[in-house]
C-alpha cells in the first residue's frame, strides 16, 4: 500500500465488493443509527440538489421488489436497504452515484457488506413502490449486511480493465498506463464498481489534470432507458477518486467550467480534476 495518511478508508476503496449472499439477522441499533447517519451525511456533488435517503431496516428484499428494480441474478437474505435520492436539477444521476459511493465506501469502512440493486430504467415502478416523490431521482436500491458465510461475489472476480483500454496521455491517440506518480490513485478509481461491470469511464492526463469521460453507449447496458447509467458510473468513480485522494491527504475539487480537451465523438466529458504528481 502507498504511503497514505488514511489506509483504513484507502484498502476500503480497494477491498470492498458487491456481495450477493447475507445472513438474515439484522445489524445492532447502534450500527443502524451511524449508517442512518452516513447517509443522511453523504458528500455531494452539486449540494444546489435537495438530497434524503430513506433507511428501511429490516425491509425483506423479495423476488418483486427485485424485478421492480430490474436486477438480474438472485439475492438471499439482506436484512437492510436505503435508497438515496436527489430531487434537482443539476446533473441529478452524477450527483446520486458520487454521494452512493461515500455511503458504499462507509458502510465497508465500518465493516459492513453491500451491493447495488440498480433501477435506471424503472424510475416510475420504483417510485410508486417505494413511495418516492414524484420527482425523485436515482441510480439504484443500497442492500447492505453482513455477508453469509463462505459468501461470494462474481463482480468481485469480474476483471478490471487494464490502463491501457482506458488511460490516455496528453491525447487519445496515446494509450498507455498511468504514471507512477497517480498510480495510487488510478488504482483505486478503477476499483469503483459499475452497473454490470461495463467501467464506462476513460481518462485523458494533461498535466495538471485529469480528465473523466465516458463511453455515450455501451452494449453492456442492454437498452437504450439503461445508457443513463453512465452517469451514475461517472459519479462512482468520481466518489473513488475524491475519496483515494482525501486517503492520500491531496484532496482536489472536481471542476465542470474546464474546457474539454479534443476527444473522439463516442465519448462524453463529465468533468476534470486537478492533480499533484
């Protein structure tokens, strides 16, 4: 591990996984009310967007409410869910997978297991069953416990894309692997999960900043109502790089006033970040 001032939040970006698998009991009271907290408190990307996270202990996830978020694969037994969501009009799915991700982050931190249930496509259905405003937005349902025994994740063995598919140098006709000097924090954006594992995001380095973009259709998303997840993969991944660096003790402010550098027209700009090799 790097030198960093913060490991225990650094090996959290890098050992936390999706688990599928829970035992049924539900946390303590007192677990629950620092979670009910962490949410309640979640960073925000544009804190212009009203924002609340509703905590539902003990909330048995069944096969409907599965199919109401669209998930595929099976889940057993989590004991806990809460959906955060934002109602604003600035980049609403941006901001909901950048304060997700702190959420998801803290709930490893703390020693506690979680998964997404994403819900992109059925926005409507999940707001009538979960009796959301009207105009709430998010990216996905936040299951979270402790994992069963012996539990597994397949998106935890799922592959990484290496650097060279998705880091550029000074141009996007120049692929390669990060320099050693952002390595530590490349390696723990690229930890970020997203929706079916697509990593969407690709990065352009022109010192001193780091550029995010992501992919404007991925196959891996399935349907057109799906392609909006990659605003949610976005602000995961910003949520990991803000986090890794805030472990590294160099925080930097993501900026969307900077000019985006020439790139291909299958890719979209989200924003830039300043770094300090």
């Amino acid at each position: 591990m790097p030198n960093v001032k913060d490991p225990r939040l650094y090996a959290a970006l890098l050992e936390r996984y999706s688990v599928r698998r829970y035992r049924p009991d539900p946390l303590p009271a007192d677990a629950l009310a620092r979670i009910a907290r962490l949410a309640q408190d979640a960073q925000p990307l544009f804190p212009e967007n009203r924002y609340e996270a509703r905590f539902h202990p003990g909330m048995r996830v069944d096969r409907e409410l599965v199919r109401s978020f669209g998930a595929y694969g099976a889940f057993v037994n989590p004991p806990h869910a809460l959906i955060p969501f934002i109602q604003g009009s600035r980049q609403p799915l941006l901001d909901w997978g950048y304060r997700a991700q702190h959420i998801v982050t803290g709930l490893t931190r703390l020693g506690h297991s979680s998964c997404y249930i994403g819900a992109v496509g059925r926005q409507a259905n999940v707001r009538r069953r979960l009796k959301l405003p009207g105009d709430a937005v998010f990216g996905a349902l936040l299951i979270f416990g402790t994992p069963a025994r012996r539990a597994t994740s397949a998106a935890h063995k799922r592959r990484r894309l290496p650097f060279k598919d998705i880091f550029f140098n000074e141009s996007f006709n120049q692929p390669g692997e990060a320099p050693e000097p952002l390595r530590a924090v490349m390696t723990a954006a690229i930890a970020a999960p997203s929706a079916v594992n697509t990593q969407p995001w690709r990065f352009l380095w022109k010192a001193p900043w780091l550029h995010l973009f992501v992919q404007r259709h991925n196959r891996s998303y399935l349907s057109r109502a799906n392609q909006a997840y990659r605003y949610v993969d976005g602000g995961i991944i910003m949520a990991n790089i803000s986090l890794a660096l805030h472990a590294l003790g160099t925080p930097a402010a993501w900026s969307f006033d900077t000019a985006p550098p020439r790139h291909p027209s299958d890719i979209e700009h989200l924003a830039s970040i300043p770094l300090q090799p």
